[in-house]
C-alpha cells in the first residue's frame, strides 16, 4: 500500500475493484484491523483502531462485520446455523434474545427458521453464503465489509446473494473484479493497481468515462456476449 488515503461514509455504497495483486486484500485487512498499517491511521467514530486482544476490539466489531469470499471456511460444520449465527453476539456482548435475533437476520437474507437446526454441511453454497451475511448483520453493524461476495456462485445464486446485499441496510464496502456486481450494488468506486487508488469517482463515472489506463483494462477484459 503506498499513500492511500480511503474513507467509506455511514450510508455509503463503496467498491474497491483491482486484479489479483493489486492491494484489495491488504487494504481489507486493514481496514478490519486484521493487519496494522506501517504509517498513517485508520480510525471509526473519532478512534485510532489498532489490532487487539478480543475484548480490546469489542467496540469495533460491533460497528463493523465481515462477509467473507468463501463461508464454507468460515461457518463450522459441526455447528447448528443458530449457534454459527448467534455466538457472535455473545461474544460481543449484545444482550436480548439471541435465538430471536437469529432467526430475523435469517430472515432479512430469505431464509426461515426451520435453518436454525441444520449445520452448515448440509446447506448449499448460496445458502451457505446466505447464513454468512445473517450472522454479519445479526449484531446491526454500522459498516460491512464484503470481500468478492458472490464469487463462484451459479447465476441463480448469484442473483438472489445480489438482492439480499442489495437490500441491506447502513454502508457496504466491496472489494470485488466483479464490475457488474460493482455496479449493480455501489454508488461509488475505487481502483487499486500496485498499491494505489489510481482513480475514484462514481460507478457510472469510472465504467463509463474510465481516465486511467488500468481502468480501461479491467473494463476491457470483461466477457461480452457476441
């Protein structure tokens, strides 16, 4: 990363869009305070936000939730949807009912409460990736982060993990090289090449009247119909 300076509004709509190498992940795992960065800040509400031990960082993940590129690595297999769903909020320390929560961030992504008893082995992928973003949203984070969130998905699914991102409410960070999910889901965009932001602006700016070279390539190398 080389002087990138990046902020993602309360309400905002943001993608961040780059080929492989080019510094997505790096600026994710800051910004999820995975990763420290060797200079400059990051900071939420007014407050510098360094990595932690779990307690010391229980203000931030709270604010801030994470959709990851593949849930099948991150939802254990051995555990009901319920528990993959709720033990989040107890260890953030969300009071009320948990199961009640649970079943209504199932909800907000098409799913019923009969999920809450299976595991995740037993669930396909979209649905996988459905129970993933319910327990990003279960705790009503001010910020989530989404990191390619309907990579290899069929087209069905896609479209149906699409709608529910779609109708999610407070702001949305995207690192995607999905340009039209980019413009399906955000209003604004930011294009990474070696470690550098080299162009932002407006979705419809940057696909549309694309000024930087690398742009043009990204936009260039997506598949057409003939």
């Amino acid at each position: 990363m080389d002087a990138v300076t990046f902020a993602v509004p309360p309400t905002g709509r943001i993608a961040v869009v780059g080929e492989s190498g080019s510094g997505k992940t790096t600026l994710l795992r800051l910004l999820l305070a995975v990763d420290a960065p060797s200079g400059g800040k990051i900071s939420l509400d007014g407050r510098v936000v360094r990595p932690g031990s779990a307690g010391s960082m229980r203000w931030f993940r709270r604010r801030v939730q994470y959709i990851p590129q593949d849930p099948a690595t991150s939802l254990d297999p051995r555990h009901s949807v319920l528990d993959l769903v709720a033990t989040p909020l107890r260890l953030l320390g969300i009071e009320g009912d948990h199961r009640a929560r649970a079943t209504g961030a199932l909800s907000a992504v098409g799913l019923d409460a009969h999920f809450l008893a299976r595991r995740s082995a037993e669930l396909s992928g979209g649905q996988q990736q459905r129970v993933a973003i319910a327990r990003a949203v279960a705790c009503a984070p001010h910020y989530l982060l989404a990191d390619e969130p309907v990579s290899g998905l069929d087209p069905d699914l896609r479209e149906q993990v699409l709608s529910v991102l779609a109708g999610l409410p407070g702001a949305l960070l995207i690192v995607s090289h999905d340009l039209s999910a980019v413009a399906r889901l955000c209003s604004d965009v930011s294009v990474m090449h070696e470690g550098r932001i080299v162009e932002s602006g407006s979705v419809r700016d940057v696909l549309t009247r694309p000024q930087h070279e690398h742009t043009r390539d990204l936009i260039d190398a997506v598949p057409r119909l003939t």
